[in-house]
C-alpha cells in the first residue's frame, strides 16, 4: 500500500512530534507559522473545516486524500498503522 502523511504543525507542539514519531509511514512534516502571511491563510483554512489545535494529519493514498484530522489521535495512528502492516 502506497500511503504518506502530511503533518501540519507548530513549533515545539509535542503532539506533533508524538503523532510523526508514532504514525508508521512516509511522513512530511510541514510546519506552520502564525506569524507568516501565507501560513495564516493554511490555519483559517483549516479553522473553517473545524480544527482548533495541532497537528493536522492528512493521508494520502496515492494522490488521493483518503483521511485527514486534528489534535493527537492515538485511534487514528493506530488504524493507519495497522493498514498499513
């Protein structure tokens, strides 16, 4: 199975760290910085789909987003990380 994960997060956000160190697959980590113009227009994107806390976890299949979420997910890991064995 071809799955990678795009990680949203924040400078020094342990949960961040915990949800890459934990998720078992390719991950990008892309930080966001509410002080950057164009980071801003990421973080109210992701307001208007209702995350209020990082990180934001996208999992793409091939090209396709297939899952995405906010905050650590200790369920979500674990689902990916089970299809992903």
């Amino acid at each position: 199975m071809s799955n990678k994960a795009i990680i949203y997060h924040t400078a020094g956000c342990m949960k961040c760290k915990l949800t890459a160190q934990r998720l078992n697959m390719e991950t990008e980590m892309i930080l966001v910085d509410a002080n950057n113009d164009i980071d801003k227009l990421i973080i109210d994107n992701f307001r208007k789909k209702g995350y209020q806390s990082f990180p934001i976890v996208q999992v793409y299949h091939n090209e396709d987003l297939v899952d995405e979420w906010g905050d650590f997910n200790i369920n979500k890991i674990k689902y990916w990380n089970d299809k992903n064995k």
